[in-house]
C-alpha cells in the first residue's frame, strides 16, 4: 500500500471503459472490465429511485461482499452494489489486471471504485467501508467529493502500526506472555533515511504468538455461534482465497500505512459504526476518525460484524446515518 497518496483527483481519462453499453443497466450481476482488472459487482434495486446508491466495500483484505448481502441484504430498501475487490472474490486474479499484482495499493482500490461509478453512471454514492475497506470509502471521498455523498464505515482499520500493536497485545495477553514490543529496537537498527518496519515487526511477532486465523477470530467475534455463522455462510460461498491480495498489499507496505495525515481532507460527512466487542478496531481505531474527521459515532454491542450479532441495532444505525 502507498504511503504517499496523490493529492490530485484521478483522471477517468486513465480508466478502461471505453466502448461500453451502460444503456437499461438493470438488478443482477456484472463482470466488467473496468481499469485494467476483471471486477464483480451486483446491482440490488433501482439506480433510478431517486436514492444514492451504496457500495459495500468489504474487508480482509481479499474477502468479498458474498456474505455481507446473504446476511444483511434484506435489510435493505435502496439501492446498493456489491463490490468484489480486484483479486478478490468473484473478481479476476491479480495477474490477470493490466496492473499486475505488483501495484496493488489504496491508489488503484480507489480507481476500481470509480470506474465502476462511472461505468453505472450514478452521479454520487454512499461509499461503506467494513474494516480495511473503510480506507477505499474513505480516501474515495477525499479524491472524489462531488461524487460522494457521504461515508458510512463499519469496524475501521485506518492505522495499520497501531492495528499490530494491539494483535501483538492481545496474542501476548492470550498466549500469557510478557508484551515485547519490537518497535524501539527496529527503530533503533533502521539506517537514518530509511523507513523502520515497525507494523511488520509487530505483526510478524503477534503471528509468532498465535496463528492469525485464531487470534482474529478472538479479536472479532463475540462468541463462537456468530463466528460460524459467518463460516457457514463462507463455506456456502465456496470462495476461498485472498492471500494474493493480502501478499500484494503487504509487499506494498500496508501494515506501516498511516491515513491519519489525510483525515483532515476529507470534505464529505463521515458516520463511523463500531462494535464494542470489537478489539481490532474498538476504541482506538475509531477514535482517530471523531477526533480528526469529525466523524459521528454511534456504537454497539457486538463484535467486528455487527449485522451478525445485532442485525436490528445495525440496520437502525445503518439507516440514521443515511438519514442525518
């Protein structure tokens, strides 16, 4: 993931959507190639009612909207598109995008948004951003404010150093070891003008601890019927993978990026909905979206996928945020 994002706004010039019949663009599913890469996404209800679409831009990264829309879907009454993210899901491979994997990063996750926008000719949308995909919705809104009417998003993950830090605690609090945090001796041993791999030290050791499938499952879930409702759901899917997509965004270094420098910039309402129980995310993630985004709040009792847990209090907050 690039630390330097562009200030300016992203040319649709660069986009590859040329020669497309976006004529009677009706409910169902698409595979189009926008921007260099195989994207799916899936249109539910009518783009001309009169209301702002949402986007589900899901987390992982490298998991998909499968069941996001299984689970939640129903509870909805505007129009919404779901969005696999490039890689990811039903969308094509990485190597098979004009960009390659080499290049995956926040930058060109934000582009896929906006050629599928252009690509359905929708004037604005309501960017939803869960966990990782709050920095999609989010740096969409910096880039493109006309285009956006507001962002909702759901279990933020915006400060990926303190992200580790906290897996790091927790592996340690669990595995009852001591809390060593590598971070002064990596910044110690870096040479002056490089960047110290601080997240990488952290997670790297956090993983050491507790594999990372165990340690997040602690970390997201309330209990263990709401984690395999989910995992039902997953396996319904029979979509697997997304380690390409998480290797890319590694490789690009995701987990020493920091978006707080950018919050300031983004110039549309900001709704944020966190769950109590939700450690990788609750208090400390949030908290940099009230304090440097000016972001609303509103927080529940339930873990990292708050429509599992209290689909009713999700939806309500769901809906006041659209509605403010």
């Amino acid at each position: 993931m690039t630390g330097d994002l562009p200030q300016d706004d992203f040319s649709l010039d660069e986009l590859d959507t040329d020669g497309l019949d976006t004529d009677g663009l009706d409910e169902g599913a698409y595979t189009e190639r926008l921007n260099g890469a195989d994207l799916y996404f899936e249109v539910s209800g009518d783009l001309e009612s009169g209301e702002t679409p949402l986007v589900f831009l899901h987390g992982g990264p490298g998991y998909n909207s499968y069941s996001f829309r299984e689970l939640f879907g129903e509870s909805l009454e505007r129009p919404v598109i779901y969005l696999d993210g490039r890689g990811s899901g039903r969308s094509g491979p990485l190597e098979d995008t004009e960009q390659g994997h080499d290049t995956l990063d926040l930058d060109t996750l934000v582009a896929d948004l906006e050629a599928v926008r252009d690509y359905l000719e929708l004037d604005r949308i309501v960017p939803l951003g869960h966990g990782f995909g709050a920095l999609v919705a989010l740096e969409y809104a910096r880039r493109h404010p006309a285009q956006t009417e507001r962002v909702i998003v759901v279990g933020p993950w915006i400060h990926f150093p303190a992200l580790a830090l906290t897996l790091l605690t927790e592996a340690s609090a669990l595995r009852g070891a001591q809390l060593e945090d590598p971070a002064e001796a990596i910044r110690a041993s870096t040479p002056e003008g490089q960047h110290p791999q601080v997240g990488d030290a952290r997670v790297e050791a956090a993983f050491t601890l507790l594999n990372a499938r165990d340690l997040l499952n602690a970390l997201e879930f309330v209990d263990a019927p709401s984690r395999m409702r989910l995992e039902f759901v997953d396996v319904e899917s029979q979509l697997v993978g997304g380690g390409e997509v998480q290797e890319a965004l590694v490789n690009q270094g995701m987990w020493e990026f920091e978006y707080l420098p950018f919050l300031a910039e983004v110039r549309r309402p900001v709704y944020v909905i966190a769950g109590v129980q939700d450690r990788t995310s609750y208090p400390e993630q949030v908290q940099y979206l009230a304090d440097l985004a000016d972001a609303d709040v509103t927080v529940l009792d339930t873990g990292h996928y708050p429509w599992l847990d209290d689909e009713d209090g999700f939806a309500e907050a769901l809906e006041d945020a659209l509605r403010r």
